[in-house]
C-alpha cells in the first residue's frame, strides 16, 4: 500500500530538519516581497489581535468539538499554526500589514500546497494568512536558494495570492466604501460545443476592474450582461472540481498564475482582481506578460478557446521563429488539448499563427512578418500592454462591514416585544374578569368548577379529535399534500392530537369520580405547558432583539450598568434555544429559495489535482495528467452547492459553508445548532409567506428569490431573515393575543381542575369524618 498521503505514518521524507526548515523560510521570504512589490495596503501600525473561542466557534460547537478560548483561536486551532500570545496585546505584530505563516502538513497525493487566510479585519481584509506546504522538504537544504525560487515561484505566490484573498467567496461579497455589494461576479451557465446544451454553471466577472482589463486583453468591449451581449465574461475555473471558482479558468488565462497553467505570470488582470477586493493597490508596473488568447475576441472567450480568430496585429523581424508563441505551451495538457480550436499550442502551424511573410513593418520602415497577438512573444515595439491599468480609480472598502449589515435591523424597535405585551393585558384580563371563572366563589365553588371543567375539556377534546382526524386524514393522502405538509409535522401533529385526547378522557374520568391526584396532576401539566409557552413567547422575542431590535441606550436606561450582565446572563441561558430557532428559520431560507437548478444532475467533464502535484519531480506532470476523468455532480442524494472550496483553504469545509448558503452545512456552522436538531420545514410554508408578504403590501416572490440565490449568497439569507423578523413585527399583536386567549384559557381549566380536586378532597374528608364519628358513637341497650 502506498504511504503517500497516510496520516500516523512517518516516513524519512516526513521529517524536517532545522536546515530544511531554514531553507523553505528564506525562499518564501523572497517571493513574499515579490508579492508586497505587486501590493499596496494601508498600513497597520498596530496589527493586534484577539483572545477569544474564535470565527469558527458556532461551527466547531455544532460539530461536537469543544472550544477554548485563545489568541487568534482559529489560526492555532484550525490552521495548526503557533501564535504566540504577544500577538494579542504584547506587540509582536505591530510594524506588519500582514502575518504570513509556513506549515509542514502531512504530504497529501497530487497536492503541493494550499493557501488562505485565519484571520481578518471586520472588512475582512486577511491579516494572518498561511501557506501550508504538503510536498516533502526532505533534503530540500542542499539546493541552492536562487534555483529553488525560480523552481517554486508560481506555487509560493499563486497560494499567497489565495491567503490574500484571491477565491469565490471574497470576490462574492466584496464591498464599496459605502458597504454595499459590487457584485462583481456572477453565476451562469455554460454552453456545449452546439451553444444549448448546458454543461456547466460557474462563475463570471461582469464588472469591475480585473473585468476591465480583460476586455483590452481579448480586445473584447461587450457588456457580459444585457441583451446583444458578445460574451459573458471572465470565467473562474469550472473544471477541475479541486479548483472550482478559486482560479481563472485555464482554457482562458493559461498563462496566469492562478490558473491551473503552471506558469509564474502575475497578470494584471490578477492584480485588478485584487483591487477590486477593495483591500489593496496594485502596482501594474510588476505585471508580468501573457500570451495566451491575446486579442483574440469575445468569441474566443464565450467557448472557451474551442474558436479562434485571426487577429495579425503583431509584427515580428525574425520571420516564423518569432511567431511560435510560449515554449512553455508545450507541457502536455490533455483537457486543453482535447478542448482548444488548435489544442495545447495555437502557433504550432503557420496557418493556426497568422503568419504572413514579408509585409512591411510598421510606419513603413524595412520588412516585417505578420502574425496573431498572441504567437508574437517578442513583437516590434515590444509589448506596452503588460502593465495596462484600469482607466477607473479604485473602491476600496472601508469600516467594520459587519456593522453596516447589522445596521440592516436598525427598522425592528420595541415591536418586538408586542408578544409579550400582550401577555401582560392578558394577566390583567385574567385578574380583573376571568378570576370569577378561574377562582369560583365559596358557595358556587363545586358546581361552577365542575361545570367550566367539564366545558373546556369537551371544548378541547372536539378540538383534539378534529386534530387527530385530520392528521390520519392526511397522512392517509400523503401523496396528494406531501407537498404542503412533511411527515415530521404529521407525526408531531398525530402526537399532540393523540396527547389531548387522552388528556381530556383522563381528567374527564377523574372529574366524574372525583380523582384527586389525577385532576391535581392535570393541573400542574397544564400550568407547565403555560410556563413553556411563555417562554417560547419570549424566545422569540429575545431572538429578534439580539438581532439588534431595541436600541442599547433604551436598555441602558431601564437596567443602567446591569444591562451588560443582563445581556450575558440571557445569553448564556438562551445560547442553544436561540440558536435552533435561528436555525430553523435558516432552514426555512433554504427550503424557499434555494435555486432549484441546483439540485439537477450534472456532468461536469475533466477533473484534476490540487495547485501543484505531491513533488517537485513530477509537478508539471501530474497538475496536467489528471484532467482525464469526469465528475457527476448532485447525484446519489448529494446536492450541488454555489460554490465549491476546492483544496485552497485548511479551513474548507467550515469557511465554504459559511460563505455559502447552498451548503448543507450552513445552518448549522453559522448559527451553531446542532444539525439533528434543525428539521427540514414543509413546503406550505413558502406559498404562504408569500402570500403574508403580499396581503401588507410588500411582496416577496419565491421565483425571484430562487433566481438570485447563489448571486445574493449571505446577503439574501440576511434580507430573508429581515424578511421573517418584520413578520413577526406585523403579526406580533394577532400572535400575542392569540397565545394570550391560549394561556388564559389553560390557566383557567388548570385553576377548575385544582379547585375540583380541592373540594373532592374535602368532601372525602368530611365523608371520612363522618364515618369515623358514626363508628365512634356510643351504642345506647334499653331494657324494658
């Protein structure tokens, strides 16, 4: 059996000594300021970080890990990286925009390394990011430093480029200065070779500045969105699956370096990409040049280099030898070989370059050959299109993003707590009229207890019944309303029913034989299920104003200096309860809006390896080899997600989910409920926001949500959740008194039910007193 890969299993090229040690640090020392040429930030003259159970704890938590509380928590626990605590308060990153840290994971097959980030700012800009290196280091020490950079360039900056943010989820959600979303990217489908077939869906850039330069590039000045369009845009990768929407689709930019081209080129398409993350600025001056797919049109990039056009705009004074293109072309690559118009090399033939011999150079001075854009590696006049910047200035972001979101529940003010008014007009009520009811007089006690009992129990159990009935009825004709209604909702329905009926038949029973304990056990379940009910009341209360539904300075002037440990003392209690109910209502987001398109099989063709191979030996090889295979995707109950985290980040599973609701795992990461706990709703409930929605006024289409569902991401699960919470604004008066008119009602039956109990009680006592005086009465003999 092969080792490779096998954790617990240490082998010789595993372990790594002090001089291996220092050779890797000096080497990614090197190409991290080749990086900082590239990119400028504002400076952070303190970076410090914080003590805490981290970003991740609510996921961690759901996932039955137990979590502690440490500095920079997520860097240590889900990175594996030592943090020492003076970067939390003691200084040690002050001076620094940036940490960069170096693992030594246990060597992965086909994977090189992966990059990304543990920690950020509230913009969530990266500020510790970490390169982990799988491939063996093992004798890496006696290999010169200048070889080893050349070597290792494009895989040390392609993984620092994702630490810095380069992937789906940063360029989903990026942000202007003002905290909306730019929308720079946006999911859409992908065409077959007859242009209606669709054989994917990935991601494009449509706007922004790395999409502005692409359209100089491919001299490609289309819109990507609207009617007429020539193109749909800058794609992302789709294929191989490992690195799906973190990388430039290869068949488009194989010579940049995020792309799966195994090149070292940082185009300037990849720096404006960076910039429009709104975190940095890019120095074009240090792009690199590619030549791949130069000019060559919208065509060229809406089937994804199956066309190809020609150009002749460069001019060359060596003849055919200049118009051959990148020698790096020829590394085998069987998907770009099977997919492009002229495979792995476009300039192989004279007639696939645009070769035209003996035309006269530009400006009419001696003779020149002619061919496309892209072949001429070295055209007359040189290229001065490498550093090409954007004509726009860039957006950055700025402040907390998190407070501006949260600013979003700023409109939720004391309403919230209408449900719980209404709970204290029902108390009132409850004291003021219905006490008669509930607390009979002493001379009416027996018959008007019995009697209002004996009402409210038939009241209930014709209710019951009906509840009963009605759930057998439907689960009976569960193939006509399985769309309305889940079984889980039948069989708790079925339950309650059956519940109340015996409830009813019980206490029925013992007010016609004047039980005393089972009318006082009828009463205390009565008075709990009250309790609960309260408390569920109140869940949903505080549940709304942790979202930021009261204002704090109206807390603070009720409670004072006590409101903070009010807030931890509630928050510490309610942790799990508000948790689930966050949960379910996200469970209800994804039941109502998830793109239905989703859940359709798909084939996805070609699938391969991580950012490089297990070795340096075979690195090119095998990053080109293993886009053979094909990959079905939503199959066998798995469903097909927005995105997919490929093997760039150690904190894949978590941070996806997080980032992407269509994940199975979302929910429970992002509110930290525990996944058995958080039931699938049925789908009655959808129809029926709706219709809520549209009786105020304000409509909300399913149709619409469903459509902007992977676009939208997070920020259309916080709109939904905006959505459901002013529901409970609207309804919070009909709600409250409806749960009032319940709790009285219980309340009342529960008191009648005590009071009967009460006086069978009494009577039975009198009865036994009266037997024990005729049995202790003196018997009287008289003779006559």
């Amino acid at each position: 059996m092969s080792p490779e890969g096998c954790w617990s299993t240490c082998l010789q090229t595993d372990v790594v000594t002090e001089a291996d040690r220092i050779k890797v640090r000096e080497v990614v020392t090197i190409l991290a300021a080749e990086v900082s040429n590239m990119l400028a930030v504002l400076p952070q003259s303190a970076l410090t970080f914080t003590t805490g159970p981290g970003t991740f704890s609510r996921a961690l938590t759901s996932r039955g890990y137990p979590v502690q509380s440490s500095c920079a928590a997520d860097c240590r626990t889900l990175s594996s990286v030592f943090v020492d605590s003076a970067y939390c308060g003691g200084g040690l990153g002050h001076g620094y925009d940036v940490i960069l840290s170096v693992t030594k994971p246990p060597g992965v097959a086909g994977v090189a390394g992966t990059g990304s980030s543990c920690a950020a700012d509230g913009a969530s800009k990266p500020l510790w990011i970490v390169l982990a290196w799988h491939m063996s280091i093992a004798g890496i020490a006696s290999t010169p430093t200048a070889t080893l950079v050349d070597q290792h360039r494009g895989f040390i900056i392609h993984e620092i480029m994702h630490g810095l943010g380069f992937m789906n989820s940063q360029f989903n959600y990026a942000r202007d200065a003002a905290g909306n979303r730019k929308h720079l990217i946006q999911l859409k489908p992908v065409y077959g070779a007859d242009g209606t077939t669709v054989i994917d869906e990935v991601w494009f850039f449509t706007k922004g500045r790395a999409f502005e330069v692409a359209q100089t590039y491919f001299n490609c000045q289309s819109n990507a969105t609207g009617a007429g369009r020539l193109w749909d845009g800058l794609p992302l990768m789709g294929v191989p699956e490992a690195g799906r929407a973190a990388h430039w689709e290869t068949l488009v930019m194989r010579d940049d370096v995020m792309s799966y081209g195994l090149h070292d080129i940082v185009s300037s398409i990849t720096l404006a990409a960076m910039e429009d993350l709104g975190f940095y600025l890019a120095n074009y001056t240090a792009a690199g040049c590619m030549s791949w797919g130069r000019r060559q049109g919208c065509a060229y990039v809406l089937r994804r280099c199956a066309v190809q056009s020609h150009d002749q705009s460069s001019y060359v004074t060596n003849g055919r030898a200049g118009c051959r293109g990148d020698p790096h072309w020829s590394t085998p690559d069987t998907y770009l070989d099977a997919t492009c118009a002229h495979g792995i090399d476009p300039c192989g033939t004279a007639a696939s370059a645009g070769f035209t011999l003996q035309v006269a150079c530009p400006g009419g001075t001696g003779t020149c050959s002619r061919c496309d854009a892209q072949c001429a590696l070295t055209p007359v006049g040189g290229r001065s299109d490498c550093a090409i910047s954007p004509a726009t200035n860039p957006d950055s972001t700025e402040g907390d993003v998190l407070d501006r979101l949260r600013s979003r529940f700023d409109s939720i003010d004391w309403q919230a707590w209408l449900m719980l008014s209404t709970y204290l007009l029902g108390f009132l009520l409850f004291s003021l009229l219905v006490r008669k009811l509930a607390c009979p007089t002493a001379h009416a006690k027996r018959c008007t207890a019995r009697c209002i009992a004996y009402v409210l129990l038939f009241f209930v159990g014709i209710l019951a019944g009906g509840l009963t009935g009605g759930t057998g009825f439907l689960y009976y004709k569960r193939d006509l309303f399985e769309a309305f209604i889940g079984m889980n909702t039948l069989v708790v329905c079925g339950a309650v029913g059956i519940a109340l009926v015996l409830f009813c038949i019980l206490e029925l029973y013992a007010l016609r034989n004047e039980h005393t304990l089972i009318l006082r056990l009828g009463f205390w379940v009565l008075f709990l299920l009250c309790i609960v009910e309260i408390l569920g009341s109140f869940l949903a209360c505080y549940w709304v104003y942790s979202l930021g539904a009261v204002p704090g300075d109206t807390l603070e002037s009720l409670f004072g200096d006590s409101k903070e440990d009010i807030d931890s003392f509630l928050a510490n209690i309610l942790e799990k309860p508000v948790s689930v109910a966050e949960g379910l209502v996200c469970m209800t987001y994804q039941k109502c809006c998830r793109d239905p398109s989703l859940d359709f099989e798909k084939s996805r063709g070609g699938v391969g390896g991580a950012d490089t191979a297990g070795n340096t030996a075979n690195y090119n090889q095998t990053r080109s080899g293993n886009r053979t295979a094909s990959v079905i995707f939503a199959v066998n109950g798995t469903h097909a997600t927005c995105t997919n985290p490929g093997m760039h980040s150690s904190l894949n599973d978590l941070d996806a989910a997080l980032h992407d609701p269509s994940n199975e795992n979302f929910c429970a990461y992002s509110t930290g409920a525990p996944r058995h706990l958080l039931g699938h709703p049925p789908e009655a409930i959808c129809p029926l926001l709706e219709l809520a929605q549209a009786y105020y006024g304000q409509p909300w289409h399913r149709t619409q949500c469903q459509a902007d569902f992977c676009n939208e991401g997070i920020d259309g699960y916080l709109s939904f959740v905006t959505l459901f919470v002013g529901l409970l604004q609207r309804y919070a008066w009909p709600l409250g008194i409806g749960l009032a008119i319940l709790v009285i009602l219980e309340l009342v039956l529960a008191c009648n039910l005590r009071t009967a109990g009460f006086m069978a009680s009494k009577r039975m006592q009198i009865k036994k007193i009266k037997k024990d005086m005729e049995q202790a009465r003196p018997t009287y003999t008289f003779e006559l």
